[in-house]
C-alpha cells in the first residue's frame, strides 16, 4: 500500500512526523502487506496529514490541504484518510461533523498510535484517540528523517506555561513538559549516527529544559553532553525566551565550540504597553539588557527574534517606538508577522482590533527597515573566515548553496559559493566571504 504523509506548520511537528514515519516503517505493514512511501495523492493508498493551526494562514492552510484530499476518498485509490496534529486537537469535533470522509483523528499527544489508527481506517471503522495533555507519547522507534539527513531538529520538550494572551499553543499543546535528558541523548547518538551533523534544539520554550524534571534550568547540561557525541558538529537553539535566559547557558554558549554562537529570542514588541497587553514577562529595559549582556560575552553572535504587528490596541507611536527598537538593536535576524486573532486566546476578545490593511503596512514597514540592517550587516561580514555548511548546488552553475553558523535552515540566508571542487550536501568546508547581495553572502573556498 502507498502512503502519502503530509507534514504541515512548525519543525517541531515535522518531529512528530518524523517518529510517526518511524513506526509505520517498524510497523513492516498493515494486514500483511508492506507500506511505502509516495508523493503522489493520486495513487496512495493511505494519507496522513498533521495539520497546524497556530494563526490563521495555518489553519486555513490545514483546512484546505483535508477538504483537497477529502476528494480522493471519491474514488476507490484512497482507502484512508487520518488526521493528526494540532487543528485535529482543537476542532476534533469540526472534523468529525464537516468531513465525514475522514477516517481517523489523534491528538497531539496521542500520534504514538498512529499505526493502530490505520489498521483502524483500513477496516472501515472511524477512530479517534484524545489522550489527555499530561507526560509526553512513549515511543521506541527510531526516526524517519525528511531533512536531507544532515541536519534533524530535536525536540526536547512538549507545551508551554506562559499563556501569552495572542497564543492557542498551551490549550493544544498543554503545559510544558521537558524530554528527559537520557532520551535526548540516545535519540541524537543515534541521529549522529545515521549522518546528522547539525543538531537544532527545538521546543515552545527551549530555554525551561529540564526546570521541571530536574527542579532548574538544565538546557546547559543537555548541551554540554549533546556535545560529547563524537561526529556531531554544531549545535543551534531555538525558541529562548529572553526572560529566561541565564548566566549558565551564557557561559556555555560562549565557551562550547559545538553551540553555534546564534540565538533566537522571539520578542514580539518592544512597547511596554503591547508587551503587557500580549501577557509577555519582559519590558523594553529588560530586552535591551539581555541583548547587551549577550553581545558582551558573546561579541560575534548572531541575534534572531520575531516580531507581531498589528496587535490589538496598537497605535501608531507604539509602532514608531518598536521601529526605533528594531533600528537600534540592528537583530541579526528578523521575522515579522501581522497579528492573527485566534479564537479561544483572550487577545481576540481584546477592543481595537486593527484593520488587515494597516498590519500589513506596519509589517512592510518592519522587513523594509530589517533590510536596510541585514544589508549594512552583510557588507561587514566581507573578509571574515567561516565554516560552511553545504546545502545543495546552484543548478548549471559551479556553485554551492550553503549556511554559516549565523543561519538556521528555511529561516535564515545563505552563503553561495562559487568552486569548480566536487562538494556534497552535508560537507562542511571553510569559505571567506566576498561580498554580499540582500539577505545572502557569497564567498569563496579557501
């Protein structure tokens, strides 16, 4: 039988995927028959989607992808139809009432019985598995790796406690809960071994590991003993929150040659009024204060955040006092994104929501003024000697695509390198930079 797994939203649902993939795999099939994979909706068998619904494109993203594949189950090719993720956790019963075509829904803690829930659909009886937000799934097979096999994302912890008034993510996700240590390491010795040579921790909040396993802060720990694995040569954090960062992480980002000296700090704002009204634990004096502390200790690491525009109850000074932030600060790295009321979040209850148009115009505002700073801060990057991670080739051309370690993978930009060398995907070679050309940087083998 042929499956089609589709992966939608965040890399931390691309992990789930990834151990779901394992499983079918050790599963050796269903009924006796072996299952494979296919990226052709026409002919499978069997399709997967775990689905996302953190804003609004997200959701509407998830809600098309199962109504388009809904319309295979009107021929006899598509014998089963499963839903997982996070929009199959919040509208369950949406699902089930508005697409009576689908055959399974689980839950985000529930995708451990993915392959029980095949078995169930293939047999024509409807299943559905809810298991309450509470511990994280047990699961012993290895991942299936959809990220070239050079780099993997590691998850270390599920939910979050911060209830941030804009986010659906705690009541889909639950409250935080950190992978024990001893998994993560035996999960990325084995990932090391199969030829991942960047590892990048993921999670709502990274910067809580271990707070409630262990009673502290123990992402430096993990870190520390992530780095023990022969083979494995960087690794990149995601996800800190700035208000928990904290001198033990600093020191060991600083001093430990396999942590990539990035970071990101999702911010949000920088007005004290819209970093209070979006229920955020930092004020403006607090942001400037870590980032200068981080750049003390840390002179060449690179700083990434996000950004929400349009958030309700914004004005126009509030909006100049985060533009003269993000001007002054000159982030390494940005994203910016308009405000997206989800329903169900205390935000989208909140007066003076904002029209679409003027959102969008602050975003525009933002990413035009990020790329005047990335341009100025790419022009300084001429001359300097880097390691370089190689992403793939420019096609007809002798060059290469690669990332330093000032660019995590589909976020950030990359480096094009031009060489008549043979290179693969997945080596890792010195370059100096050349020059530069908006987001990107071009450079040389030496």
């Amino acid at each position: 039988m042929k499956l089609l797994f589709i992966s939608l939203g965040c890399d931390k649902n691309l992990v789930d995927t990834e151990f779901m993939l394992g499983m079918i795999r050790d599963a050796g099939g269903i009924g006796g028959e072996p299952i494979v994979l296919t990226d052709d909706e026409y002919e499978a068998d069997i399709i997967i989607i775990n689905t996302c619904c953190f804003i609004g494109d997200a959701k509407e993203e998830s809600i098309n992808t199962i109504l388009e594949m809904a319309e295979h189950k009107k021929d006899a090719a598509l014998k089963a139809l499963i839903v997982t993720g996070c929009l199959a956790q919040r509208y369950q019963d949406e699902i089930r009432k508005e697409i009576p075509e689908v055959d399974a829904i689980l839950g985000t803690n529930s995708y451990e019985d993915v392959v029980n829930a095949i078995r169930k659909a293939l047999s024509g009886e409807f299943y559905e598995n809810f298991k309450a937000l509470e511990g994280l799934p047990h699961i012993t097979a290895k991942r299936s790796v959809t990220t070239g096999g050079h780099f993997a994302h590691l998850k270390i912890a599920e939910g979050c406690n911060k209830r941030c008034t804009y986010c659906i993510i705690p009541y889909i996700r639950g409250n935080y809960r950190s992978v024990p240590m001893e998994e993560l390491i035996e999960q990325a010795r084995e990932l090391v071994a199969g030829g991942v040579k960047e590892l990048i921790l993921v999670a709502q909040e990274t910067t809580l590991y271990g707070i409630d396993l262990y009673g502290e802060k123990s992402l430096h720990k993990l870190l520390d003993a992530l780095s023990e694995i022969p083979g494995l040569f960087w690794i990149r954090i995601m996800y800190c929150y700035p208000e928990e960062i904290y001198d033990e992480l600093i020191d060991t980002i600083a001093n430990n040659k396999k942590v990539c000296h990035y970071l990101d700090l999702p911010i949000q704002h920088a007005s004290d009024a819209m970093l209070k009204r979006m229920g955020r634990r930092t004020s403006k004096d607090d942001l400037v204060s870590i980032i200068t502390k981080l750049r003390e200790r840390i002179p060449d690491i690179a700083l990434r955040t996000t950004l929400i525009c349009g958030f309700p109850g914004e004005t126009e000074e509030m909006h100049e006092e985060l533009m003269q932030f993000v001007n002054d600060m000159e982030f390494d790295r940005l994203g910016a994104f308009t405000y997206s009321p989800e329903e169900g979040t205390p935000a989208a209850e909140f007066p003076n929501q904002l029209d679409e148009e003027v959102k969008k115009d602050w975003q525009a505002d933002v990413m035009e003024l990020q790329e005047e700073i990335i341009s100025d801060k790419n022009e300084e990057m001429t001359g300097r000697e880097l390691y370089v991670f190689i992403e793939g080739r420019v096609s007809d051309e002798n060059a290469y695509i690669g990332r330093t370690y000032r660019d995590a993978p589909d976020v950030d930009g990359y480096i094009f390198i031009n060489t008549d060398e043979e290179l693969m995907t997945g080596d890792i070679v010195r370059a100096r930079v050349t020059g530069a050309y908006e987001y990107d940087l071009i450079g040389e083998l030496i």
